[in-house]
C-alpha cells in the first residue's frame, strides 16, 4: 500500500496519524482538514488507495462518501469514531465505507486493518462482538427468519434478501447488483419494508432484522480487529 490520506478537523490528531502511519511502514501518507483541501492538493491522477476519516466533524456522511466516489472512484474509506455507536456505524457502511475503528485500537490493529481493506475486506471494532453477541441472545435461534415470527410483518420473500443485505451494511446499489434488480426496484421495496415495519430509516430497520436473526448464511466472514489481534466471525 503506498498513498493513504488521513482526513478530520483536529490537527494534532492528524498529525499524529500521519507520524503513525509513516512509522508502519506506509510509504506516502498526507493529510488534510477536509476534502476540498485534499482533491486540491492533488496532483495529475494520483489517488490515495484509502481515506482515513476522523467521523467527527463529518455532517453528512452519505454526501461526502458521494463526493469521494465521484472524485476517486477506486478509493475506500475507513471511518475513525471515539466510541461504537451502532447508528453512526451503520450509516458508514451503509453509504458504501469499507472501515469503521475506535481509536482505541492499538498500532499493530490499525495497520492490519487498513491492510484488510486494501485487499478488499470490511473491518469493525472488536467492540461490536460483544453487541452481535446480545442481538443474537434476544432472538429465537430455534425458528427460521422467514418463519411465523416474520409472517406477521407481510413480508416477502425477496423484502426479506433485501432485509439481510440491508443488516449486512449494503447500499443500494450493492443491494441492486446482489439480487441483480434495479436500484429504483430497490428503493420501492425499502420504502415498503419501512411500511411495515413502522420504521422511519433504513438504520432502524436494519437493527430490527439483526435482533431477529434475518442475518446472511455463512458465506464469507467479516474481519474484526481488535487491540492486539485479529478476530474472524462467520456472518
């Protein structure tokens, strides 16, 4: 990995992201207090390979990944938070991040983190265990998602794929892609399962079909680091 970009509005802590991340091993690493400052500074096509974000300070996350994907098409994104809030969590990958850590991550974490995402996987705090571990005590193991317990929602069969991949962290456009449909087919269903659900967003409903179980089939895993080592956990 050779060009990161580290991202936030406190200076000292960009700073010391940059002292860090160089002392790793990373060979180009700059920074800057916003994203108009950085696609300025930018010079001919270059691109960096990862943005780390300090999501303090970010207003609207779903706009400022748009910007990113329309400025560096290819970059992914890692989001850094003080604490695990499931909310602002769900709305990184929700809007197509690759990353979310806690700054209480040691060094060795961060920079196997950001190596994971290089080759492509997502990362979550090891804190987020703890919470998967408490949604899945709450929920009937024992009955299938598409069972009676669901039954009373009128939900679909194809409204309750779009559930899953919805609490898998997928946009619409993934969501699209997976169930190969149009995205506008998407929305149609998503507004229909808020319906239902008497949810009023997406993150709702998605927190609502992870205390049910209506997760995906193990068919690939999820990376989670954590203060001193890596943690795997099917999904």
């Amino acid at each position: 990995m050779s060009h990161l970009a580290v991202l936030g509005t406190r200076p000292l802590l960009r700073a010391a992201l940059v002292s860090l991340l160089e002392s790793l091993g990373f060979e180009r690493v700059e920074e800057a207090p916003t994203l108009n400052v950085l696609m300025q500074r930018a010079t001919g096509d270059s691109r960096p390979e990862i943005i780390l974000i300090n999501v303090s300070g970010v207003g609207d996350i779903a706009r400022l990944m748009e910007e990113i994907n329309a400025w560096a098409p290819n970059t992914k994104v890692v989001f850094l938070s003080t604490d695990l809030d499931l909310k602002l969590l769900s709305s990184c990958f929700a809007a197509g991040a690759s990353g979310y850590l806690l700054e209480n991550l040691s060094s060795e974490a961060l920079q196997k983190s950001l190596t994971l995402v290089s080759a492509g996987e997502k990362v979550f705090p090891s804190e987020l265990a703890a919470v998967i571990s408490d949604l899945a005590v709450e929920r009937d193991t024992s009955s299938d998602p598409a069972s009676a317990d669901l039954q009373g929602f009128d939900l679909s069969a194809r409204e309750i794929w779009i559930l899953r991949l919805l609490a898998d962290g997928q946009s619409n456009k993934l969501i699209a892609s997976t169930l190969h449909i149009a995205e506008s087919t998407v929305k149609l269903h998503l507004r229909n399962i808020l319906r239902k659900l008497h949810a009023t967003n997406r993150t709702q409903a998605a927190l609502w079909a992870l205390r049910r179980g209506v997760v995906l089939a193990n068919t690939d895993t999820t990376v989670v680091p954590g203060r001193t080592s890596d943690t795997v956990f099917d999904r």
